[in-house]
C-alpha cells in the first residue's frame, strides 16, 4: 500500500500537503478565521495565546497591541465558539482525516482509534514580531544525548499535528530529519532564539497547504508582526490527532500525553453535554477517546500539574512584585 505522507514524515520528520483545501473553503474558513480574531482582540473571547509566552498558562486579558497582542486563539471546538460547526467540519474533514490515518497507520472503523486532541488558530502579533525558541514538543531541552534517543523511539509517531494555512505562511523553521537523533553539539549549545543552526529549513505553505510535522523534530515559530488595525498577514489553523492506548505498555505514555493536551484547557469543555458535535458518529468516539484518556488516575496527574502551575505563577508574581517594590 503506498504511503507517500508517512515516507517523507519518517525521513525528514514533516511533510507537507499541497491544496488540502478547495478554494470555497479557503475563502469560507478564512471569514470565519478574521472574525473570531477580530472578536479575541477585542475581548469577546477568553481564551487565547499572548505575546511574549510561548507556553500556557497565559495571562487572563489580551495585551494591547503596542505590547504585541495575541498570537493565537484557542479552542476553535468549544460549545460556545462561534462559527464551531464549520470549523469542526474542518477539523473532522476526510481529507484532514486521510492524512492522519496514514501518518498514525490507522483506519477508520467500530474500534475507532483517533484521539481528538487541539484545534486553535495561529494569528499574527500586532505592532511587533515574536520568536519562538528551539524546542522539541514531548521532550526537554535539559535531556541528554542518550535521553533523548530513548524518549524519539519511545514518543514518534505518537499523534499527527499539523499547520493548515488560510493566508500565505512561512513562519516555521525546522531542522529536517532531527526526530531521529539526538541534538549535536551545534545545536546544543545554539542560543535558544539562534537565528540560523546547519541544514534548517523554513517551510512555505501558500492557503490551503498544511505541513503535517513530528512533534520532535527540532522547530520554532518566527511570525512578523502586522500593523494594528491592518489586514490580517496570518491565520493557521494548528490541530493535532492522537492515537487510543494500546494495552497496559500504552498506559503511562497516555497519561503524559493526556497531561499535555488537557493542561490547554480542553478539560474545562470537552464532558460537557453540549459538547457533541452533531456531525456523525465518528468525532463524537473521538471525543469520547479524549475524555477517557484524562479520566482516572491520568485526570489526577493532570490536577496536580494544573495546581502546580498555578502555585509557580503566583510565587512568580509575588517575587516580581517584591523585587520590583525594592525589598
């Protein structure tokens, strides 16, 4: 069976697939994209990523946009998203869902095996450009060479995130074929925001591509700040799939990925019961296999993480406070 995706996926670490997109749901997604945009800035809706974090948790309001504003919304899923319909109709699409099935070697069927995870959307600061720093998702900077190797073979391929682009996009920067072997010394002693390391390549998406990537391979986001007030220059729809537990050896590695993806907040929503998509059976089992994978003990790892968050956030805020008033 050819699998031309997972080749150029297991050989350079990402793959990009041209036209995933017809032009009508260019132009529909992108309307949908500019509003709820339009509507976070200005307060309407809750949940967002702000310059200049990278990682959650992230600050309750929006910065101004002379600080940089957002740089995504969060929870394009979520019972009271507007426009949730059409962008489950994307998140859910066959095409989307074809590419997924053979990147994680599944099909679909009764025994549904896709675990529905993230679907935000990735915008342009205002006013000012912001950096990424290197990282691999799943596994620590701080990990040795020999850790390293052993968390690759252990973690890839474990989901299927991808970038889908309604506007032209070249604002990530991997370095191809990194998921299959630890850092070299160039790259672990690079600055975190190192502007170039040897053989990194920056991938170009025009609308309707996606760049479907390995969570570690090594990457960062370089996105260019638009003028305040002006067109939007980027809106990616960033998702990502995982794939069910499989037996008692699946178990501890389902409870790390179920903390990853539900410290996003998808935990606050995902049980409610207005939650249903009402769009056919199978993303509803894929819900059901995200709510079963943060349930039990995974759910109380999670509560802890989330609590220890919190704790660190405010033990931040009260130093900066103390260091900041002089005492």
């Amino acid at each position: 069976m050819s699998t031309p995706h997972l080749d150029a996926l297991q050989r350079d670490g990402f793959v990009v697939v041209r036209n995933l997109l017809t032009p009508s749901q260019i132009t529909e997604y992108r309307a949908a994209a500019i509003k709820v945009t339009t509507k976070t800035r200005t307060g309407g809706w809750p949940h967002f990523r702000t310059v200049p974090k990278q990682f959650p948790p992230w600050p309750s309001t929006p910065p101004p946009a002379s600080e940089g504003g957002i740089w995504g919304v969060q929870h394009l899923l979520h019972p009271e998203m507007e426009g949730r319909e059409l962008f489950a109709r994307c998140y859910f699409s066959p095409s989307i869902l074809g590419v997924v099935e053979e990147l994680l070697g599944v099909q679909g069927g009764s025994d549904e095996q896709l675990v529905m995870e993230l679907f935000n959307l990735l915008v342009a600061p205002e006013t000012k450009d912001f950096e990424l720093r290197w990282h691999r998702d799943d596994i620590p900077e701080t990990a040795s060479a020999e850790e390293e190797v052993a968390q690759l073979a252990a973690k890839s391929p474990r989901r299927a995130p991808y970038n889908l682009a309604l506007c032209p996009d070249a604002s990530l920067i991997v370095v191809p074929g990194s998921h299959r072997r630890a850092r070299t010394e160039v790259e672990r002693s690079a600055g975190p925001y190192e502007a170039t390391l040897p053989g990194q390549l920056v991938v170009e998406l025009q609308p309707g591509d996606a760049v479907f990537y390995d969570s570690n391979i090594l990457h960062r986001g370089v996105y260019k700040g638009k003028a305040e007030g002006g067109e939007e220059t980027r809106l990616t729809l960033h998702g990502s799939f995982g794939l069910k537990a499989d037996g008692e050896g699946d178990a501890e590695k389902m409870k790390v990925r179920a903390t990853a993806v539900l410290q996003h907040g998808v935990g606050a929503w995902v049980k409610r019961d207005d939650a249903a998509f009402g769009i056919g059976e199978r993303p509803e089992k894929m819900r059901a296999n995200l709510v079963a994978m943060g349930s039990g003990r995974g759910l109380d790892i999670l509560c802890r993480v989330r609590l220890g968050l919190a704790i660190s956030l405010f033990l931040y805020t009260v130093g900066e406070g103390t260091r900041q008033s002089g005492h």
